[in-house]
C-alpha cells in the first residue's frame, strides 16, 4: 500500500477550504460522541480506525477519506491495535 502523502493532501484539503493537521492515538483510544460546529475531514495514515456517525460504521483504509458533516455526534476508535495516526481538518468559516 503506497504511503499518503502529507503535504498533497494539506494542499488539497486547503484548496477545498479545510485545514489540515496530524493526530496520532495509541492503541485503543476512543474519542466518544464528538460534535464540531463546522464539517470534518478524516483520514487514516498508519493504522487502522473505525468512525460512527449518523447510524453507520466505517473502517477507511489508510488514505481513504471521510467527511463527518457539521453538528453530527461521532465517535473514532482506534481499532488496529498498534498506534494510529491520522489526518484530520475543519472547514474554514469565509467571510466576505
């Protein structure tokens, strides 16, 4: 599996009005029902998490991302038994 590539996904995700930094949790760390004022990007870069949101479960594969939308309870789990890190970002308020 080809490794993600930091800096081109900080690019894009800037270019589409997010931010972009780096979490890293050790084995078995859960973040339980989580609300965010503005959308969310997810997406795993070592390791494996599993994210439950709006009565669904998804288990992305590093590199793949997800979009948590605004308001909406969620919980992420580090499910790969080895320490996760990942990227996430928030959509940046425009004014003007």
């Amino acid at each position: 599996m080809a490794e993600v590539d930091r800096q081109k996904v900080a690019g894009e995700w800037r270019a589409r009005g997010f931010s972009c930094d780096l979490w890293v949790d050790p084995p078995g760390q859960v973040w339980e029902d989580y609300r965010h004022a503005t959308d969310e990007l997810v997406m795993p870069v070592v390791g494996w998490l599993e994210l439950e949101f709006g009565g669904q479960s998804f288990r992305p594969a590093p590199g793949e991302e997800v979009l948590i939308p605004a308001g909406v309870s969620h919980t992420v789990r580090n499910i790969g038994g080895t320490t996760a890190q990942w990227l996430y970002g928030y959509r940046r308020n425009h004014t003007g």
